[in-house]
C-alpha cells in the first residue's frame, strides 16, 4: 500500500464502500438480477489483484462519460462523442489489464468485437451496418470495428464529430460518410469524395451502448478467470 493510501485509508475505504452501490446499479441491467450484479462488483472490488477493479471502472468511468455527452450545450451533434468514449473504454480495459503491448490500437478493437461480442450481437452489427458500394460487399465484424474506430479518430485528431450519427429509434436509418481505410495520412477536410465511404447505420444509440457493454462486461469475466486460473491476461 502507498504512502497515500495509508495516510487516508478510512477515506478511500468509504469511497470505495459508496461505490458499490453506484457500480451495481449501472451493471444491473445487464445481469438476471440486481443480487448477481451486485455478488459481480463485491468480486472485482475485493480481489486480492486489483486489475479486476481496474478494468470495472474504466468501463464505469468512460460509459458514464459516453452517457454523459447527451448533456451537451455546444454540439447539436453529439453521436460521435459517444463512439469516442466507446472505443476509449475497450482501448483502456486492454491496458488496465496489460502490463506490455505493443499491439497497435486499431488490432485491439478488432479483437474485442471478434472475441468479446456475442455472436447474435455481431450478427446484429452485420446486419445494420451496412456499406453502400458497388458491387455491394457483406458487411464483416471487422468493417464495423473499423468504422468506430475511424469515428474515435476523427474526433481525436481533427475534432470533426459532426459527421457521423445513428437513428433517433429503431426502424430508422441514417445515411453516414466518412473516410475510408488507409486513409489517416490525409485531412478529412480536403480529401477528395474518392477517399470516402458511405454507409447505412441501421443500429440506434442504445442498442450499440449495450452491445459495447455487454461485451466489456464480458472481458472482464475473462480478466477474473485468468486471473484465477493464474494465467495472463494478454500476452
């Protein structure tokens, strides 16, 4: 234990104790029961390695945030500030529970929406996903990794968040363009319509939220059972 932590050790427990309660609400809905949620939290809370409680809240903190951007008084366009704090989540829950990789970003995004989605919930992103393009191609798990992440870029480095946006409710579609793969080299602003590609987003807001959070809910079962097992995480 450091320094700190000795110093205000009744403090940090109590915040850590009032959390609890805040952590099991936001994961009820995605157990059968509140009482499993709240037995998952106490699990990854007291684990004697703490990378468990790690992983539980940055994906407490960065879906928080992701919910939070609906608050927002400057951008009438809010969607692509939640896609960023998606992809900030599973980028972040990799290196809560890594202690070296060299793996480049866009890899560990492929990977959570390969091994951490449930089949019917990439068969969903399949299905509502959708590139427009001649002759039309099948939409992979891949593709649509890739178009999330290409969101998280394009706010991260260009500060463009207007560009890309899901339907207000089930049904709905929205027809969205951004640019295309290997195309990071180039300024979104000045790229010629050849470098861009257009797709149709058939998903809502919620529905991806959910898919994102199951899934990260999902890794952090594995961080718990290869922890157990006394396996590492990612190698």
């Amino acid at each position: 234990m450091h320094e700190f932590e000795i110093f205000f050790k009744d403090e940090i427990k109590k915040i850590r104790e009032d959390m609890i309660p805040e952590l099991t609400t936001f994961l009820t809905p995605y157990f059968p029961s509140e009482d499993e949620a709240h037995n998952f939290v106490i699990e990854c809370e007291s684990h004697q390695d703490p990378t468990p409680k790690r992983v539980l809240h940055q994906i407490y903190r960065h879906i928080n945030l992701s919910n939070e951007m609906a608050e927002l008084k400057t951008a009438t366009v809010k969607d692509s500030f939640r896609v960023f704090f998606w992809v900030v989540t599973i980028e972040a829950i990799y290196k809560a529970s890594t202690p070296y990789s060299k793996k480049p970003k866009i890899e560990i995004v492929r990977e959570f929406f390969s091994n951490y989605l449930e089949e019917r919930d990439q068969d969903i992103l399949k299905r509502k996903v959708f590139k427009i393009s001649e002759p039309p191609v099948q939409t992979t798990i891949d593709m649509v990794a890739n178009l999330l992440n290409t969101v998280r870029n394009m706010v991260a480095h260009e500060g463009i968040f207007w560009m890309f946006t899901f339907p207000e409710k089930s049904g709905d579609s929205n027809i969205v363009t951004i640019p295309g793969e290997k195309t990071s080299y180039l300024s979104t602003y000045t790229m010629s319509d050849e470098n861009l590609d257009a797709y149709t987003i058939d998903i809502t807001r919620i529905e991806m939220k959910d898919i994102i959070m199951k899934g990260a809910i999902k890794y952090l079962k594995m961080v718990l059972k290869k922890i157990g097992e006394g396996n590492v995480v990612n190698e």
